[in-house]
C-alpha cells in the first residue's frame, strides 16, 4: 500500500504518469466518471482549507465515488483527546483512503502506520504540502510544455511555506533547474532544504531579498504568502507581511513568457490587477490540482481506467 507523505514518495516516472492521467482525464472526463463508483474518501481537516479540500472532494465526486470527513478539530473526537493514531485507525474502518491537513508536521505520517488504508498529506504545518506541487507541476508543464531548464523565482515566506518545500524537492530532480529565492532575512529557506534537497542534488541557487533584482531573469515566478498562523509573535508578522507585493509595475522587466504562479490564499502579496494579465496562472492552479488529485486518488486505490 502506497501513502503520499512527501513529494518524492513518488518517483519522476511515476510524477509523469500522474501527469499524463490529468491530461487524460482533462480530455475524457466521461471515462473516468464511475471509476471509483463505491469507494470512500475521507478528509481529516485539522487546519482550515478551501481549495485542497474542496478539489479532494470535487475529485472524488467525479471519479463517482463518496466523501466522508470533517473540517475542524473541534467537530471531531480529537477535541476529547483522541492521537490522530486513533483516528486513523478508526476511519480506516469506514474509508478506502484518507486525505488529511494537520498542524503538526509528520501527523499525516504517523495516521499512515495505523490507517490500514492509504493517507495523502493534504498539508502539514510547515512542513509540506504535497498534492498542491501536484498542481504547480502540472502547471508548469502545461504553461511551458517542459519541466526541466527553467530559472524558478520563489517569493515570500520561504522559511514556513510548507508548498515552497515541496516544489523544491520536486523540481530539483530535474535537469537545468535554478532557483532564485527571494525572501526577507528572518523568513529565509530552512537549511536542511538547501543541504538535504538542493545540495544533494547539484541543484543551482542563490538567495537574495530583491524581486526587482530577480525579475527579469525568472522563467516560473511563485509568489507565497507569509504565513500569519505560524508566527510565534504577531508583531513580527505585520512587518514582514507587505515585503512583496507583486504588482502590474514590477511586471514590467519581467519576460514575455513568465508563468507567475501562487498557491492561494493569497493577502496582499499580488495585486489583483496582476490577475489580467495573461502571464498570471494561479487560478488555472487551482483547476489543475483537481486533475491531479483526481489521478493520485485513481493511482493509490490502484484503479485502471481503460
Ligand atoms: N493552496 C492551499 O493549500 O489552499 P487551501 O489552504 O485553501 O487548501
């Protein structure tokens, strides 16, 4: 039995075919309509969520499965006390596979050894957050037709930006990958990204606090939000929470062909008059993580579609 814990659980080849069933899926939906007809997805939401919940339960819904779960601790018997190893253990009982968010990092690892079905990591505190690098990779490949040889600016909140980790690890295995990481000091990338992912594989990088500075050499440009909840002190976040704003402005020495992407929700860190312009790809973002959840479901509950 496969989890979905960390990105590179799944191998490139096996990232590929993800990619390639979302596409099949995008130009035959009719094909996959009943493909999980009688199969149960639980989402165990400890923290709140609109797009990775919602696009869990569209996907399952339209692969003609049901959807079980809740959307807070409090409406769940963790408000009693119960380990998420228990609860794990007890939807196990009722679910063919479970999807959960947790603020803890490492939850979604340990509700797998005791869930007896597969456990996608919908999110883990800062940790990382796979199945939305699902959705930025598809992106990617189907803004730019490649996922190797690109210069990738990642903006913000670099140090709890637990999708930044994730595309890290992800993009890193491929070829002719430079990342420009774009940050304030104090919310600079974790060191055991840049010496266990980055190093390890020969990746290219540099840090720098400018956006004006990495713009124009920025083929992929993934804006994140600071992230208010994991702060320690919340002065702390009102200083840094405006360091970049991406505006219509700053776009102009950006290239022609720049993707700018974003995990969403955003705040204040793109301007929404960012959103017509043609480069902006963070709304197709949230369609293709539907696609892809739509295939990493089909692929842990070892469905075939033909
Ligand atoms: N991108 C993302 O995880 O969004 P939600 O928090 O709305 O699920």
């Amino acid at each position: 039995m496969k989890n979905l814990i960390t990105i590179t659980d799944l191998s490139v080849e096996e990232l590929e075919d993800l990619i390639h069933t979302a596409i099949d899926i995008i130009q035959n939906p009719d094909k996959y309509a009943e493909s999980c007809k009688r199969k149960k997805l639980a989402t165990l939401f400890f923290e709140p969520s609109t797009r990775t919940r919602l696009s869990f339960e569209a996907a399952m819904y339209e692969l003609g499965g049901s959807v079980l779960g809740f959307s807070e601790a409090a409406s769940s018997s963790t408000a009693k006390g119960e380990s998420v190893a228990d609860t794990a253990r007890t939807v196990g009982c009722y679910a063919d596979i479970i999807a959960m968010r947790h603020p803890k990092e490492g939850a979604p690892y340990v509700a797998a050894r005791t869930a007896g079905v597969p456990v996608i990591n919908a999110g883990d505190g800062g940790h990382n957050h796979p199945t939305q690098t699902l959705a930025d990779i598809l992106t990617i490949y189907r803004e730019k037709k490649r996922l190797s040889n690109m210069t990738i600016g990642v903006c913000g909140d670099l140090k709890f930006g637990r999708t930044v980790h994730s595309l890290i690890a992800a993009m890193s295995r491929y070829n002719g990958i430079h990342f420009v990481m774009i940050s304030p000091e104090e919310l600079r990338t974790p060191r055991y990204v840049i010496s266990d992912i980055l190093d390890k594989t020969n990746t290219r990088y540099e840090e720098t606090t400018s956006l004006e500075d990495a713009m124009p050499k920025l083929d992929i440009l993934y804006m994140t939000r600071v992230q208010r909840e994991r702060f320690f002190n919340e002065a702390d976040y009102l200083r840094l929470k405006d360091t970049y704003i991406l505006t219509p402005d700053k776009l102009k020495h950006a290239k022609e062909t720049l993707s700018i992407l974003h995990p969403l929700p955003r705040v204040n860190e793109i301007a929404v008059a960012v959103d017509d312009d043609p480069r902006a790809c963070y709304f197709k973002q949230v369609l293709n993580g539907k696609f892809m959840r739509m295939a990493l479901i089909l692929k842990l509950l070892e469905v075939k579609v033909w």
